[in-house]
C-alpha cells in the first residue's frame, strides 16, 4: 500500500482535468464561445491549447502519458494523429446550449484514473464534460456511458456516425 501511495504522490494530479476544463473555457471565453476545432483531427485541436498558452501538454494527455507526440509535433511542426492520443477530445462543440456532453475522456481506463492513480484497484476512465466537470466511469458502465454521450451529441446536431466516431463503444 505504501507504495502505491508513493506513486500517487510523484504522479501527483499533472493530468488533471480540472485544469483541462479552465483552459478549454478560457479558450472559449477568447474565441466566441467556441471549443478549439482543427481541420486535421482533434488532436492537433488539443495541441492549440498548448500553442495558445492556455493549457501544458500533461493536461490534454492521459495517466501514464509523457506527452512526447505532442512535443514531437510541436518540435516538428507536424500533425497529431488521433490514434496516439491518449485522451479523446469532442471537438466541434460550443460553451452555449451545454447538456453535460463529455467533451474529453481518457482514451484507456487506469486503475484509480489520475486522481486516485494505482490507489483503488478499479479501473476507471476519467471524463470532463462540457460544464467543466469531472466525473469517473468504470469500465463496466463505459458502454452504456458512452450511448447517452452519443445521444446527448445528438442532440448538439452530430449525426450518429459522427457521435459513434468519439464514442465507438457506444455503437448499437
């Protein structure tokens, strides 16, 4: 136990969503209401936080992430391919007509996600929506979380391949 403790204390909450929520509402505050959006995928829409200031590289990366992809692309002036993301991110959305849509989540669950990391042995998947709340899902409520997220982006005027694009698990 002392050792998972010890991990918890050097990971410390560097991933944590909460600062994530206070830059995309900054960014938004900044740009007319909207989320950060970008024509090549949404992780190069991650990366305009960072090159914006308003957000380090740790808070748009998942539990265990170093942020190399983003330095690289920083570094190298490149793309972000969203499937070396290890957080998902909705983009397209706007801070008018909220519905508590999540808007960010760790692609993988981690065993106490980043705030109780190695901690509580239960997997999670920590989840920001779009109000700036936190919340963790467990793995075995995942897919039904997932459904309702393809709803309420539904309801936000996604189509259902679109909304099934952020959230796979969700497809019926």
């Amino acid at each position: 136990m002392e050792e998972r403790r010890l991990a918890h204390r050097l990971h410390g909450h560097q991933h944590c969503f909460k600062h994530t929520g206070s830059g995309l509402q900054l960014f938004a505050f900044d740009n007319d209401g909207r989320f950060p959006s970008h024509p090549d995928g949404w992780g190069d829409a991650l990366l305009l936080l960072v090159r914006s200031n308003y957000l380090d590289i740790p808070f748009i990366c998942g539990p265990t992430d170093d942020g190399r992809v983003f330095r690289e692309a920083l570094e190298k002036g490149t793309d972000v391919p969203e499937e070396l993301c290890t957080r998902v991110y909705v983009q397209g959305l706007s801070d008018d007509n909220r519905n508590g849509v999540c808007i960010m989540y760790d692609r993988h669950s981690h065993p106490g996600g980043d705030h109780f990391y190695q901690i509580v042995r239960r997997r999670v998947r920590e989840c920001l929506d779009d109000y700036g709340s936190m919340s963790q899902i467990e793995d075995k409520r995942w897919p039904e979380f997932s459904r309702r997220q393809i709803k309420l982006l539904m309801e936000r005027g996604f189509t259902r391949e679109q909304a099934e694009y952020y959230f796979p698990d969700g497809k019926e």
